[in-house]
C-alpha cells in the first residue's frame, strides 16, 4: 500500500500561498470562464483522452517513488513503456536523484491529489473524496499500470475522457473552493472545515491542466483564484 509522506504542507505550497496571498483581490468567487468577449477571453482547448491518460502514468511515477516506490525500477518502467519523455523537465530531474530532500518527496506525494483529478477526468474514479479528505494513494494501483493488468500503450489507447461541460464544472467548482479557502487563510480567518486548503489547490491544479490552460506544459500551470 502506498502512503503519503507527511502529513504537512511542503514548503513549495507555502511559498505559492504567501505570493498568492500578496495578490489576492476581494472579488468572491471570480470565474473565468464567464468573462465576456470585452475580456478578449478564448476557450482552453481541453486535452484529450490519451494526454490526460499519459500524464496520469508520468505523474503515477513521479508519486509512487515518493511514496517509495524503487526509483531505479520506476526508471526502468517508464523507459520501457516509452514514457520518459512525458515526463517534466522537474519530473526528470526529481526521478534522477538518488536521494530527494524531504521538502521534494513531500511536494511530490502532494500530487497524488493533482492526479486523482486526472483519473477523474477519464472517468476512472467516480466517487471522490471530500475536499478535506486526502485521496487513497494505494486505490490508484487498481487502475493504473503496471498493477492493472493492461500495458502503458493500452491504458492510453484505451482512455475516454469526460465530456466537455462536466470538466468544466469540476474545474469551476474546484476554483471556487479554492478561492474560499484561500480568501480566509489569507485573512486570518479560519478555513472552513470542508476544505482543507493544500487538498483543493493540488485538486485544482489537476483539474486545469486538464481543462487546457492555454496549452501551457505540466509545471508551468497555476491555480489562479
């Protein structure tokens, strides 16, 4: 069973809380979605089925060896399966260490929340966790290869993806209880006890990336609120 090491908030989330804090405006519940053509606003173009399905297995890697996984076997894996090069330039240089700091193994096991929203988007997982709830770490091995019994290229080849209008929504409400969540934290205020602040904002991530974001790579993705 894979666990999440540590339960803190790592270092990289609370340098981004402090900047976003600086920037915070007090406008609730902004959407961006719903800026009119006087905005010049232009729709994402979101990733398809077999995009989101590469990520999850690049992201599946970089989370497992966090979590312990045998670095030079998750490697070999993904060389194998032709998936080094979906991997981050962070990404890389996270799994070619051989001893991460504490800080980058806590960040990583963080996305395991960031990857639940992959999951979710190719309708491999339906019920997801509260907002306050840290996901299940382990429960994606009976999903995802190399534990599900199908190989890299099949599980791509084989991905469907949510509609349109339904990852939209997600992505929405997830901004929104972001935003809430990071309105009281910055306010000294305390976060309402549904949200759990560094849950949504990895959830958030996921769900934007998926959702397009200008097209922008994996790290280069922010949780604007």
């Amino acid at each position: 069973m894979l666990r999440r090491r540590g339960s803190a908030i790592g270092g990289q989330f609370q340098r981004r809380l402090s900047a976003s804090c600086q920037s915070l405006q007090s406008t609730p519940f902004r959407n961006i979605r719903s800026m009119t053509e006087d905005d010049e606003y232009q729709p994402d173009e979101i990733r398809s089925a077999s995009e989101i399905a590469t990520r999850a297995l690049a992201l599946f890697a970089v989370v497992g060896t966090a979590l312990g996984a045998p670095r030079t076997d998750v490697v070999e894996w993904l060389r194998r399966e032709s998936l080094w090069e979906a991997l981050s330039p962070q990404e890389m240089v996270f799994l070619s260490q051989d001893s991460p700091s504490e800080r980058e193994l806590i960040n990583a096991t963080w996305r395991s929340e960031a990857l639940l929203m992959l999951l979710w988007s190719i309708g491999l997982i339906d019920d997801l966790p509260k907002l306050n709830d840290q996901c299940d770490a382990g429960a994606f091995q009976a999903v995802l290869p190399p534990f599900a019994g199908v190989t890299a290229g099949e599980f791509v080849a084989g991905a469907r993806r949510r509609e349109d209008a339904e990852l939209l929504e997600m992505a929405d409400s997830l901004m929104n209880a972001h935003w809430e969540a990071r309105e009281a934290k910055c306010n000294g205020r305390p976060v309402p006890e549904r949200l759990h602040l560094g849950i949504v904002q990895e959830r958030h991530y996921g769900i934007n990336w998926a959702t397009g974001y200008g097209g922008l790579p994996w790290n280069d993705v922010t949780t604007d609120t």
